[in-house]
C-alpha cells in the first residue's frame, strides 16, 4: 500500500477536479493499481498548477486512490492557494502536508490544521504570511510538527511556541463590536 505517490504536477490545473481528466506521471517505481483501477498510493502530488482552491478534494482522491481516507502526504506547493479549506482537516492521516509557494495570507488559517494529530511536517514558506508577526508561533498551533519549511522543529522552538500560546490571545477572526470595546 505504500507505491510512489499519484504524481498530477505540472498538469496546468487550475482546480483540483481537473486532474479528473489526467493521467498521473510515470514514477521510477511503477504505480500499483487495484482490481477497480484505483492506485495503491498514500501519497499525491498536485504541485506546481494554478489551483486556487480544493473544491472536489475529496471527489478527486477517491477517483484515483484505493484508500484515500489513509492520505497520508500531500503536495500541494506552488499553486494559487489562498486559505487553508477544511477538507485538509478530514485527512485525518496526513502526516506531511506541502503548502509553500502559495498566496495563504492569513495565519489564524494554519490553526485549523491543529486537528490533524498526525502531521508533523508542513511547509508554508512562500506565502504572504510568512512575513506576518508571529509565523514562528505555527509550531504552538501544530503541537506534533517536527519539521516546518524543511527544517527541524527544535525543543526550544517548541518550549518558546508553548509559553507564546499561553501568554498571547489567539488571533481575531471578526472585528469588534461597539459593546466589546466597553
């Protein structure tokens, strides 16, 4: 169950149910398919296209994977992605998700990952926020990463990231309101 990953890169998608239509690139090792044509892959690269969103996520890993509730790596680099969609949170077996080269510009988006309790690698280098204050504290947000933008995740980064989230309130996700500013 472990075959190379469905490899869908460079396809020109601009959504992710285009690559409906594709056929995945030849791998050194050969993709193993099963009885209903479906690879044995826990792994998928949709890296380097134009998509912006993932609408049809989940439509499209069940088209071309035997098990695609057992994804457990993603690459999704490079593309036109904007925020994080919550159907990233019901790949509950992911465990390295590639988002760099993207345009996520907010950061309270990341936080939405903290639900998947296997990931431990993630990339978000290349995008708008990582410019914002406080995108180091992504580790307090993802408590089992051990690698973030390929680097390893350090026990003083993670003690830091753990003080950061006790002592900081969480990002605003609306504005105030006349009474709360009382």
């Amino acid at each position: 169950m472990y075959g190379p990953p469905v490899d869908l890169s460079f396809k020109e998608l601009n959504n992710v149910t285009d690559a409906l239509a594709e056929i995945p690139r030849p791998t050194l090792r050969p993709l193993k398919i099963d009885s209903e044509s479906k690879y044995l892959s826990q792994s998928m690269r949709l890296n380097n296209n134009n998509i912006t969103n993932l609408v049809g996520l989940e439509f499209m890993l069940s088209h071309f994977l035997a098990q695609p509730s057992l994804l457990g790596w993603l690459d999704l680099s490079c593309n036109k992605i904007t925020s994080i969609e919550h159907v990233l949170c019901d790949l509950k077996e992911l465990r390295v998700l590639y988002l760099h080269g993207n345009d996520i510009w907010s950061l309270s988006e990341v936080h939405k990952l903290g639900e998947l309790n296997f990931l431990h690698t993630i990339t978000l280098h290349g995008n708008v926020i990582e410019n914002a204050k406080g995108y180091s504290h992504v580790i307090s947000m993802l408590p089992h990463l051990k690698r973030m933008d390929f680097s390893a995740v350090t026990h003083q980064e993670k003690v830091l990231a753990s003080i950061w989230a006790t002592t900081i309130k969480p990002p605003r996700t609306r504005p105030r309101t006349m009474s709360e500013d009382d």
